[in-house]
C-alpha cells in the first residue's frame, strides 16, 4: 500500500499498485453500485486524458479516481472539477511548488506553464439527479523528468516534496473541505487561476472562441469577453495565446 497506506480519507480506499486505468476501475466498482471509494494506483498501463488523450503514468505519479453518488443535477458535474484542481494545486503549493490552474483543469508550474497535474471527470446522469460520478487525478509528483513528456514536469523535477501519501493525504482533505459549495471553489479557483485575464483561445464543440478570459461562471464556465460581447464556454480545449 505503498501511497495509500494511511490515508485518512472519509471515503473507502481501493488501492492497487498497478492498473489500466483507476478511472475505469472506479467505473466497475460503480456499475456493481459502489459509492463513496477512492481508487488508487501506484502506476497505470492505460491512463486516458481528456479529449480522447492517453496520460503517461509511470510509477511515482499519483492516479486516484473518487466515486461519488451526488444528489445534483447533471449540470452540476463541472464543480467537483475544478474543486478537484483546487485541491491538487493546493498539495503542489504546499510541497512547495507556486502552481496555478489553467481552465479547466490543468496544473502547471507557474511561470514555465508545464503541466503537472491533469483531472478527468466522467459521469452518468439520469435527467435531474447524477446517478455516478468519478473525478479522476493524475499528478506527476515523484516522477523523473525522463519519464515525462516535453512539456510536463513533476513536483519532485519543480523542486518539492515528492512524498506521494502526503500529497494524496492534502488532496483528500481540501477537496473535503470545500464541501463542493461554489461560495467556496469558486474564489479558491479564482485565486489560482493563470488563465483569467490572458488572451486565450478556445477550441469548443462548436467553435473556435477567441479573446480575453475574465472569469469563470458556476458550475464551471469560463467567461471570454470577445469582439462580438461575452461568451460563456462550458467546455473546451484553451490555449493561453500570450506569456503572462
Ligand atoms: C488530462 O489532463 O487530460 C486529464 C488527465 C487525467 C488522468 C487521470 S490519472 C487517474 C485517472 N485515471 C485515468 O485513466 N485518468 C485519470
């Protein structure tokens, strides 16, 4: 139980050294009508990104995916998201890494912009109520620079501790504490935003949105002032055009 041994967690832990993927694993473990688990892996052989992405996820990495049965609405989905960001920049910081969120759910190293934490939510929703929910995160933390990508990095490579049961035992505790309440992700997210006040552009299913990101809406949206007024983008791929 190299990184979850000991984790205090007010969810079950499902830990495993190795997977395909801790999401897909958190989705088995909901259609046998599980609830309230936090899958962990020391490493995975099939981590899946977003947009149809692989993730690179050798040993030293931290792969965990929480299986929640919240009583919302569907549309509600985006909020744990970005308290799951809120969360893993927060373990980064105080490993003593300065990280900050790139909409929606990227963390990166503040300054150099490479990425050393991604998360990816799935769901199943009847029309009003989510029947289940897995936030998935995948935080390089004690991870060698060779085993990265050329534009990630790790908190062990930024210069941090790399302690992986710590970091996990700092994400399970914020993404606690923020209670999912938009009165509290929301300015926490705000906070460690690099994203907002940047010229970006967003590849959205319908479109390409262009312009200067000024803030973002509940449960998730990033809000563009473009030539043509505000637009609200729920989901998408952002680029952030210009160095901060
Ligand atoms: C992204 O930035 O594209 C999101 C990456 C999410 C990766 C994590 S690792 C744990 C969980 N299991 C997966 O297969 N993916 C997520």
């Amino acid at each position: 139980d190299a990184i979850a041994y000991g984790l205090d967690a007010p969810y079950a832990v499902d830990y495993h050294d190795r997977l395909p993927s801790t999401n897909d694993r958190a989705r088995e473990l909901a259609v046998e009508g599980a609830a309230d688990v936090l899958v962990v892996a020391g490493e995975q052989t099939g981590g899946r990104g977003r947009l149809d992405r692989t993730w690179n996820s050798p040993s030293g990495g931290v792969y965990a995916s929480l299986l929640v049965r919240p009583d919302r609405p569907p549309a509600h989905a985006p909020i744990f998201t970005l308290a799951a960001a809120v969360a893993v920049t927060r373990a980064c910081r105080e490993a003593g890494v300065d990280a900050v969120i790139k909409w929606p759910n990227d963390v990166l190293v503040a300054g150099s912009e490479r990425k050393l934490a991604g998360i990816l939510t799935e769901m199943e929703g009847e029309a009003d109520r989510i029947s289940w929910l897995i936030v998935g995160i995948g935080a390089n933390v004690d991870v060698a620079a060779a085993d990265l990508p050329e534009t990630a990095t790790s908190v062990r490579e930024a210069g941090g501790d790399a302690d992986r049961r710590r970091f996990c035992q700092r994400i399970v505790e914020t993404f606690h504490d923020l209670r999912l309440d938009p009165d509290d992700v929301l300015p926490a997210w705000r906070e460690y935003a690099v994203t907002l006040g940047r010229a970006v552009r967003v590849e959205t299913p319908g479109g390409v949105v262009e312009g200067e990101a000024v803030d973002v809406a509940f449960p998730g949206a990033l809000v563009v002032r473009t030539d043509d007024g505000e637009r609200t983008v729920h989901a998408g791929d952002c680029e952030h055009l210009r160095p901060a």
